[in-house]
C-alpha cells in the first residue's frame, strides 16, 4: 500500500487533492481512498488528508501515521506543525516553495534522506500562470506523479476533468501537466549528479 499525507491550510484544495489522487488511481485501476482530518477549521487553518493507493481493497480507515509520500501546500506549516511526523527515510517529499531545502531551514534534516525524492517546486507559481490563482493543488498532484511514478500525469488530468468544468478544468490540468514536466526535469538532473 502507497500512503499520501497532505499539508496545507483551509481553502487551498488539501482534501480536494487527495480526493483527486483517489480518483487518478481508480483510473489505473487501483483501489484508493482519500479522507481529510480537520475540526471546525477556518479558511488558512492547517488541514490535512489523507491518500492511500494500493492493488487491493483497503480496510484501514485510520489516518496515514507514517507516509510514504508527503505533500506540503504551504510551507509556512514547515515550523508550525509535525508535517515530517513518521515520514520514512526513503519516503518523498514534495513541498511548494521557491526556495530550496537549505533556505526553507531543513538543510541538514534532509541529510538521511534520499535526494532524489526529496523536491521543492514553485506549484503556487505554476498555478498562477495556468488557472489565474496561486491555488497548488493540482499542480502538486501532477508533481507527486512525476516523483513518485504511483499515478501517470494522464490519470491526473482525467481526474481534474471529471472533477471540475470549463476553464476551472483546463487551468488545473495545465499546472498539473507543467508541474509534472517541472519535476521530470529536476529529478532528472539529480539522477544524473
């Protein structure tokens, strides 16, 4: 089983992710679920969900505790909340942020971690460009399949089609297919270092 943890704060899509991760998977044929964990949050207070992708029926309900992939929308959570909580050491890391890993101020947690797994990626910027708002989302998701391979970017963007219409649909799957080229060609380079 794949498990998905995202971080973000209310109004930036964090359930809506994972319910499309869901979907992307079911595409492939995978069994899937996606759930989010949050109170009577306000709009910009820190939510998560929750993704679990597998070839089999997933009986589990409980919240990912130890992910294998981890997804952060906002990076001003980075130092506000536990969003590594019980990330493996070979998990991956995708986090929206123009700035790198040293200047975000996790330079030497990164350290025992596989490299190239671990990525910072303008999605916010991405989204902006295509869909008119910094909102990640999508963007990330068709980041997350190009750094982890356990969804296509196609079954991304079917998964934005079927959730939303019109110039909504176009812009997010635009950011998703730019941000999966975006990290195509950034893990690509830290393979090859």
């Amino acid at each position: 089983m794949f498990q998905v943890r995202i971080h973000g704060r209310g109004g930036q899509g964090v359930v809506t992710a994972a319910e499309l991760l869901s979907l992307a998977a079911f595409h492939e044929g995978a069994h899937a679920q996606a759930f989010p964990s949050f109170g009577s949050e306000r709009t910009g207070a820190p939510v998560v969900s929750f993704c679990r992708i597998d070839d089999h029926d997933i009986r589990t309900r409980e919240p990912v505790s130890e992910p294998d992939a981890l997804v952060v929308q906002d990076p001003t959570l980075l130092h506000q909340v536990d969003v590594f909580g019980g990330l493996r050491r070979d998990g991956y890391v995708l986090i929206n942020s123009v700035r790198s890993f040293d200047e975000i101020g996790l330079g030497e947690w990164v350290g025992g971690f596989r490299h190239e797994r671990l990525l910072t990626v303008p999605a916010s910027a991405i989204a902006r460009e295509h869909l008119g708002q910094a909102r990640p989302n999508a963007a990330l998701l068709g980041g997350l399949a190009a750094l982890t391979g356990i969804v296509s970017v196609e079954s991304v963007v079917h998964a934005i089609h079927e959730r939303f219409t019109g110039r909504l649909a176009g812009g997010n799957a635009a950011a998703a297919e730019a941000c999966f080229a975006f990290v195509a060609r950034e893990v690509d380079a830290v393979s090859h270092v």
